[in-house]
C-alpha cells in the first residue's frame, strides 16, 4: 500500500499505520490516515478532526496516545490544506466557500473510509475549525458517533473589537465586491520564533511542527482569505440558533484552553452553559493547541478524555 504521509526523524508514523485518498462530493481529493489500536481490549475508533493549517502528521502523538489506549483513530486533511486538493491557484491562501463543505466532507469520510475500514464505537475528538464543524455536523452524527470531545471550538475571535456577525458583515461585503479570495489577515506561510507563538508553551513540541513544515512546506497554509472567515462566522452565527441546540443529542466534553490567545473562551462558555448534553472543562494555563502542548496539559486533557468517553482507563505507566 502506498505511503502518503511525511516523515521527518523527530516524528515517525505510528507503526501499522495507513494513508490514501477520497473523493470528495465535489470531486477534490482528500488525504485520510488511519491508525490501530495498540493494547487490548480494543475500544473503537476516535475520528480526529484537525484545526485550520494543521495536517494529519501534526496527530501522529496523539494517534499513538489513544493507541495505547485501545482506540484505533482516523483523520484526514480538510479541503484547502494540508496534503488534500487546495481550492485556489495560490495555494497558500487558507480558503473555503462554506464550513458545510467541510461538513460534507466529513460525512463523506464516514461513508467511505471510517464505516468500513474501522471499528466501530465511533468517537469524535476535534480540535478548533475541526470542533466547529463536528458541532454543525452533529444532527447529522447521531446515529454514528457516541459522543464528542471538543477542544477550543471556534465560536468568537479572542479579544475581537467586532463581534462575529459585525466581522461576518464585513467579510460578506467584501466577498460581493470581489475580494473573497484575497488575504483577510496574514499573508503567505512563515516561520515564527518560539516566544511569539500562541498555541503552546511547549518548546519541543512547536520546534517538532515546525521542523515538519519546514522540510515539506506544500503542508502549511497562510492567513485565512475573506471568505474563509465569512465561513466561519455564518458557522458560528447558524450555531446558536434555538433550531440548532434543540438537535444537539450528542454527548459533548468541550475542553478550552485557559490561556488561550486565537479563540473566545467567553464565547465557548455561554455556548457550552446553552446545551444540555455538553459539560465544560477550562485548563488553566494551557494555549489553544491543547494537544500540542506540555505534558503538564496533556495529561490533564486525557484525564478528562478518559473520564468521558466510556470504556477508557488510562494506560499502566
């Protein structure tokens, strides 16, 4: 079986593990990986959703930390980045039309990739623009997925003067007259040291990624263009509707990151306080990528993630 993921020495592929491609609705060619369960009992499989400008090799630790745990895991790069078909010309422009077709696409790995080649129970762990499209997808979820961890949803902008329908406004608006596919914040891929990140505190694990970039730069987008963010507002707009938290039946850990600089923890808040079937956790400290971050954070995440999903123990250290 061919090999589609990369590899660089500070982070193999787990052992056993596959990768292809799916055809989305749309004909776009989209890059999957699956990983097996390495202890017994086995568990099912968690479907990991990664957030905006992440790629499948960004979870190899985390495919392995469930691993160990008896689950078998699978993902795949969203249209527009990592190793899947991007949607324009200059590559590097973090664009989409609507999360739906990120939705779309999910329900389209379901059917084609996680149905018949994993095992069944179904969790969901999806980080960011990956838990804003499990949250919108979720109606359409029930009757596959037992329940859903969440981390750091995009509901709102961290310390945004425009609040999210303002900015969705104004990105639609821009759209009408042309500029959607332009640059909305940032510009092309670039490196950043260490001290100016906001996603972890964790030296090693940022050098990791960044090492990851660095070797295969095709992996990484820039800056979202105006639609994108468009997109993600009128995802996080259709969200809070009655209509949508009457159809949420999921059970739902959302986990935010105390820390957090990208994304709203008020929102995440007042969002989670509106469902029934979600609890929130706030672990004080950590930056967005929670699963990127020190061990410190991490562990804390899997020990509510063992918590949560049924069935779980924690591996013997």
């Amino acid at each position: 079986m061919a090999d589609y993921f990369y590899h660089i020495p500070e982070n193999p592929a787990p052992e056993r593990s596959t990768s292809g491609y799916f055809a989305a609705h749309d004909g776009k060619r989209l890059r999957y990986g699956l990983f097996p369960a390495t202890a017994r009992p086995l568990k099912g499989t968690v479907v990991i959703l990664p957030g905006r400008n992440e790629c499948i090799e960004k979870y190899f630790e985390t495919a392995r930390d469930l691993a160990k745990r008896g689950f078998g895991s699978a993902t795949f790069d969203w249209r527009g980045q990592g190793a899947s078909d991007r949607l324009l010309g200059d590559a590097a422009r973090g664009h989409v039309r609507s999360f739906l077709d990120y939705a779309r696409d999910l329900d389209r790995f379901f059917a084609e990739i996680v149905l018949p080649d994993c095992r069944g129970p179904f969790y969901l762990l999806a980080h960011s623009t990956g838990a804003t499209v499990a949250l919108l997808d979720a109606a359409a979820m029930v009757n596959r997925v037992r329940r859903m961890v969440l981390i750091a949803p995009l509901l709102a902008l961290y310390k945004s003067p425009l609040s999210m329908p303002s900015i969705g406004r104004l990105a639609t608006a821009l759209t009408f007259t042309g500029f959607g596919r332009r640059y909305i914040a940032g510009g092309r891929p670039r490196a950043s040291p260490f001290a100016d990140n906001v996603l972890t505190s964790d030296p090693v694990r940022y050098q990791r990624n960044a090492a990851l970039y660095q070797a295969y730069p095709h992996l990484a987008v820039g800056g979202p263009t105006v639609a994108w963010i468009r997109a993600a507002c009128q995802a996080a707009s259709s969200l809070q509707t009655p209509q949508f938290l009457a159809r949420m039946q999921i059970p739902t850990l959302i986990v935010a990151a105390g820390a957090d600089r990208v994304v709203s923890n008020g929102a995440i808040e007042h969002f989670t306080r509106q469902l029934r079937v979600s609890s929130l956790l706030t672990i004080d400290g950590a930056r967005h990528e929670i699963l990127q971050e020190a061990d410190f954070y991490r562990e804390q995440f899997f020990a509510a993630f063992d918590a949560f999903i049924p069935g779980t123990n924690a591996p013997v250290a």
